[in-house]
C-alpha cells in the first residue's frame, strides 16, 4: 500500500482510499473498505468529515482531516469527490499538506425491486489525481484508477455486499493490482448498524506480495440526518526501501456524516 522510492516516501490516497471509500443510503461503503453498487439518491447529499490512516513497526500515515461529498446527480448516478490533508510519520518526524484528490461517478444499471431476487449492481471508477506533494510523501505523484464492479443484496435487516476491481498504478516499480471484497452486515437497533468485511489484493510491487486484511466497524444514528462512523482492522503492508513487507499495519476509519 505504500512505498519509499529514493529515501522519500510516498502515501498515496489510492493506498487509504480503500478506508474511505464511498457510502450509500443503506450503511454501505464507508466505514468499509469494500463498497456498494447503490448511489445517492436524485437531488440529495452525503458529506462526511473523516480521517483514515494506518499505524505499525512505528509507521503512521493516512488521510485527515479530509472531507467527502457525495451528490445524486441523475437517477442512478451519483458524483463523488475527496480532499484534504495526508499525514506521514515514519520516524516520528510529521509531514502534513494537501493530499491527493479523488473524484469518481457511482453508476448503479441493475436496480431490482423489493421483492426481486436478484442483487443490484453497479459500476464506481475512481481516479486519484496527483495534488499532493510526492516529494513530501504527501501524494502518489502520478494519476491512478480504479475500474470496480459491486453488487448488494437485501436481507431484512441484514445487508451483505462486495465486488472488485482492477487498479492502474503508474510509477517506477509499482505494478497495477486487483482488489476485492466482501462486507456482511446487519441492523442492531434503530439506530446502531454493525458489520464486518475481508479483502485481499495482489500485488502493487514489483518483489512485493499479495495482501489480505479486515475490518469491523458500524454506524450510529444520531438522527436522519447526522451519523456517527467507525471502523478499526488490520490489512494492506508497509513497506521500506531494501527491506521485506514489514507486517500488516492497524487501520482506522472514523467520520461524522451529515446527509440530505
């Protein structure tokens, strides 16, 4: 997930993305890694102010505080975008900026009804655009994408979803790389949601290895328009020049959401 290259290190948003990935109406995506087929619905509104990272073998790094916008543009489309700050602190010394910026479209073209047994399903590419500081190891310093496909399904008050893509991943030894995953979930009350999800990637290295990780988190209602978001695990690698994978770090997602 990330990289030194020439004794800088880079963070990019695509490593972190995977923690702040986008969130539907029904306690989907965020604060998952593993996404959903459903968009925003016509004319409303997600945003969340959020901060993701990883930590381990005395590495930090990560997004924060960063904000995502969510918009239903058209019936069954939705515009997604995220900004901020990236953080890096690999031996103790904190660098802080601007971070990459991520803009994607959810387009969802299975859209079953209640009774339907088929899940939905839905197409959510993403592009990575450079505006962080590569030299800084605040950014990727080259565009990336991911070409996903996810589907749901239903199951009264249980949820359960996944999917996968292929990633473009640009850059001296960095390879393009698979991703996928599968979260369950379910309504506790009417206000709590809890689940949990796995994940694995191939390798984004040249001499590195596949990756697998997971995650358990949820959602707390405060009311019907402001929400509660957390999620903690272990997954992805930390890597350093000249040396194997160093473990699979502890990641963390948490965010409060205000939606329309």
């Amino acid at each position: 997930m990330k990289r030194f290259k020439g004794g800088i290190r880079r963070v990019s948003l695509a490593a972190i993305a995977f923690l702040a990935a986008s969130f539907s109406p029904s306690y989907a995506g965020p604060p998952f890694i593993t996404d959903d087929p459903e968009p925003v619905d016509l004319g409303h509104w997600e945003v969340y102010g959020f901060s993701a990272g990883a930590s381990g073998h005395g590495d930090t790094t990560g997004l924060g505080p960063s904000v995502e916008v969510n918009y239903g543009a058209a019936p069954g489309l939705q515009l997604h975008v995220i900004g901020g700050m990236a953080y890096d602190s690999p031996d103790g010394h904190i660098q802080m900026g601007v971070s990459d910026t991520e803009l994607g479209a959810k387009i969802r073209f299975v859209d079953p009804g209640e009774d339907d047994w088929y899940p939905q399903v839905g197409v959510f590419p993403l592009v990575e655009v450079p505006t962080g500081n590569a030299r800084r190891g605040l950014g990727a310093g080259y565009f990336q994408e991911f070409l996903p496909v996810w589907i749901q399904k239903d199951f009264g008050d249980w949820t359960t979803y996944g999917g996968g893509g292929y990633w473009i991943n640009p850059g001296p030894g960095n390879r393009n790389f698979w991703f996928t995953g599968w979260l369950l979930q379910r309504k506790i009350t009417e206000e709590l949601t809890l689940g949990g999800e796995v994940f694995y990637q191939t390798a984004n290295m040249d001499g590195r290895s596949a990756s697998t990780g997971f995650n358990l988190g949820g959602q707390y209602d405060f009311t019907d328009n402001y929400h509660l978001l957390f999620s903690a695990g272990r997954g992805g690698t930390l890597y350093a020049v000249d040396t194997p994978a160093v473990g699979y770090p502890t990641t963390y997602y948490f965010a409060f959401q205000w939606t329309t």
